[in-house]
C-alpha cells in the first residue's frame, strides 16, 4: 500500500493495534505532508499492526488542513471512548469558516468509510442500546440464524444470535475481520456451541456490513444479507 503513488501526499493517518499493558485497542491518529515518510518515524511503535490514511483526490490538502483534521480526529477518539488515543497531546489548527465546512465533509466521509475497512473507534458510544424500536432482520448462513436491527450508531445483533463456528477464505483477506471475531470471542460476546458460535448479549457493531461479516465469519454485504421476514433485503427497505 505504501509503494502506491498517493502515499506520497499528504494527509491524515490512524495506526491502530493492541495496547500492550491492557490489551485493550489502541489508535493514533497522525498527520503528514508525505504518508509515506511519516510513517517510516513510526516503525518504532509496537502496539499497531494496521494503517489506514486518508487524502485527497485533488492533492489540494494544506499543512493547515490536515492539522485541522488531525485535532478533530483526535477530539471525536477520544470522545467515542471505544480505543485508547495514544497521541500526547492534542493538535488542530484555525481555518477560515469555509474551509472549515470543506473538512467537515472530509471528515463525514472518514467516518463514513472507517466501519467498512473494520474500525469502529470513531463511533459514538450508544445512549442505549434498547433505544426506539427498529424492524427485525434476519442474518442466515448454512441454517444458522441471526437476529437484529438498525441503531442509531450502526446494527445491533441481538442476544441468542448465531454466527459461523468456521471462518471463510475471504476473511483471511481482511485481518480486521480475524481480528475483530477474535476479539468477540475472548471477551465472551462470542462462545462456541456445538457447531455454531453464540451470542451472548446484545451486541452493537458499526455497520450492517460488518455485523454480517462475523456472522458469516467472512465479508458480507449487509445490505443484501439482512431481510425482513418478508423476505425484503435492508437495500430493498432502505430504497422504499
């Protein structure tokens, strides 16, 4: 990824792990001029193990741009409290009020992408996790089932829920996808029940799509696997 042409540029960055003394994920958030060389400072860091940056298509991202994205970046990781930030300090930088909006659709966007490539750190934590009602959808895969429904921070698989005992091959072409049903099973989410896996508790997870994508134990298209009992896919209701 590093060898493409874009890690040149500049733009924003999150280095996201374990960290080591609690185990609990760790982010940071960083920008640059040049990914690229940046990230070349970083090698000495140990608790990540996975980079994902942001530019612009237009290379039209300033030293105070980036900054300013930085601190934003920074101030919603740790307001979200679903990672330990391991920045020192916060950054940021003062635009004018049009460039300010300009970032703010940026950042939309980052938010809007991150649950896709399986980080959920920029998530808001949910008020509460039984808020206003929302149609049941079903999740199948070799006749095991799933239940849940849209929340106001992403899908909620509810308790009872069954997902793949086995991970597909495509799961190995995502590590966030190992790693985050990993992570379900050693905190109990997830426990192994003869041939399937169960759900302990009501489980919230950014998207549709990465909800899916544990259950089916490798990527999915949430849009298309959750149904009603209909049989209509999310897409179908969310186009009606």
């Amino acid at each position: 990824m590093l060898g493409r042409d874009e890690a040149q540029n500049s733009g924003v960055y999150f280095l996201t792990g374990s960290d080591p003394e609690s185990g609990k994920n760790a982010v940071y958030v960083g920008e640059a001029e040049s990914i690229r060389d940046r990230l070349k400072s970083h090698l000495e860091k140990d608790f990540w193990n996975h980079v994902v940056f942001f530019i612009s298509k237009d290379e039209n991202l300033t030293k105070a741009h980036i900054r300013y994205l930085e601190g934003r970046l920074i101030e919603q990781a740790k307001q979200a409290g679903r990672a330990i930030v391991k920045n020192g300090q916060n950054s940021g930088a003062k635009l004018p009020e049009s460039d300010r909006e300009d970032m703010e659709i940026f950042l939309e966007k980052i938010h809007q992408l991150m649950p896709v490539l399986g980080a959920d750190f920029l998530v808001p934590p949910p008020s509460s996790i039984s808020a206003a009602p929302q149609e049941v959808l079903v999740c199948e895969i070799k006749g095991h089932k799933a239940t849940g429904s849209l929340s106001s921070n992403g899908f909620i698989v509810f308790k009872g829920s069954h997902a793949s005992l086995e991970q597909r091959p495509s799961a190995h072409k995502y590590p966030w996808v190992v790693n985050l049903r990993q992570r379900l099973l050693e905190e109990k989410v997830l426990v192994p029940e003869n041939d399937v896996l169960v759900f302990t508790q009501d489980t919230e997870f950014p998207s549709p799509s990465s909800a899916a994508t544990v259950i089916h134990g490798g990527t999915a298209n949430g849009l298309t696997a959750w149904k009603n009992k209909s049989g209509k896919t999310l897409k179908e209701l969310e186009s009606v």
